[in-house]
C-alpha cells in the first residue's frame, strides 16, 4: 500500500510540473506576442510640406530685416528617405514669392538636398546644399524639432541658418523659422 501512494505521489507530482511547464509556456508565447512590435520598415520615405518666413540676412553691408522694403515668403516641400532611424536623405524644393512696391513675383526657386541626421525626442538636423535659380548657391544649417506627432502625420518648427554666396552679391548668412506638417 505504500509502494502505491508513492506512487500516486509521484503520477500527481510529474503531472503537475507537466502543467506548469505548460502554463509557462503559454505565458511566454502570450506575453512575447503581445509586446513584440515589428521593427520600423526602412529605407522608408515620407513627404513634408511647410511654409518658411525669412526673419532677416547680415551681410558686409550690415543687417537687412525680411519685413524692410518688401515681403519675402517661401513654400518649402521634399520628400525624405530615411534609411534608419538616425539617418535619412531629404530632397527639397522651395518657391519663394516676393512682394515689393506693389508688385508680387516669384523670386527665385530653390533646390535644397541634404542628409539628415535624426536624434531622440523628434529633433533633427538637417545639412543642405543651396541652388537658387536668381544664382545664389551655399548651404544651409537646419535646426528641426518634432511639435506634435499623430498616426499619419506630425507638425514641426525649424530653424534655418541659410549662408549664401555668388551672383555678384556679398556673402550673406541669415535665418528664418519654418513651419510645416510631415506625412
């Protein structure tokens, strides 16, 4: 009688260790299921359109405010291919429009490529070549900061630093503040 206890003892306790085991099993296969968010597909590209108000340029001549003589605003939109979450190429094309003296134009066209170098909390920071149709060529810093992020779109502020060269003009370096939604 004892030798049987054993081992009913011995059934219950390889039966129980065999559930647990089991229920181990599950939570991990849950649990691993549940919290596992596929990684980010790149290269992946997204697009961007936002409207930049030139704030002011410092050249040999001095400072010259934006909003002095006339009034300047660009329309910048590109397409981004971010190849990682820290790296990314950006294409850009700017119109910008020019009021002065009652007269309203498109004052030049510009071609902006650049990289992008993308860092924690939304911010990045964008170096761009400068092409203008009005002959102006240089590059320009850009400061970027994600404001909102939704499902499929985010608002951003930036900060542009544009250094400029040619066309029989004085170097110049200005800034501007651009505002814009990315998708």
């Amino acid at each position: 009688m004892a030798d049987q206890s054993k081992n009913l003892g011995k059934e219950n306790r390889e039966k129980l260790i065999y559930v647990i085991l089991l229920i181990i099993a599950a939570i991990i296969v849950f649990a691993e299921s549940g919290s596992a968010q596929p990684p980010p597909a790149y290269p992946k590209v997204t697009g961007y359109f936002s409207v930049v108000q030139p704030v002011g340029n410092w050249n040999s001549n001095g400072f010259s405010s934006s909003f002095s003589g006339g009034y300047s605003i660009g329309f910048p939109f590109g397409l981004n291919l971010l190849k990682s979450d820290s790296f990314g190429v950006s294409f850009e094309v700017a119109p910008n429009i020019r009021s002065e003296k009652n007269i309203t134009k498109v004052n030049s066209v510009l071609f902006h490529p650049g990289a992008m170098f993308r860092f924690k909390q939304g911010f990045t920071f964008i170096g761009r070549m400068a092409f203008e149709t009005n002959g102006r060529f240089g590059f320009t810093p850009v400061f970027n900061q994600r404001l909102i992020k939704g499902k499929d779109a985010a608002m951003f502020v930036s900060v542009p630093i544009p250094v400029r060269f040619g066309n029989g003009l004085p170097s110049s370096i200005g800034t501007g503040l651009q505002l814009g939604v990315s998708f």
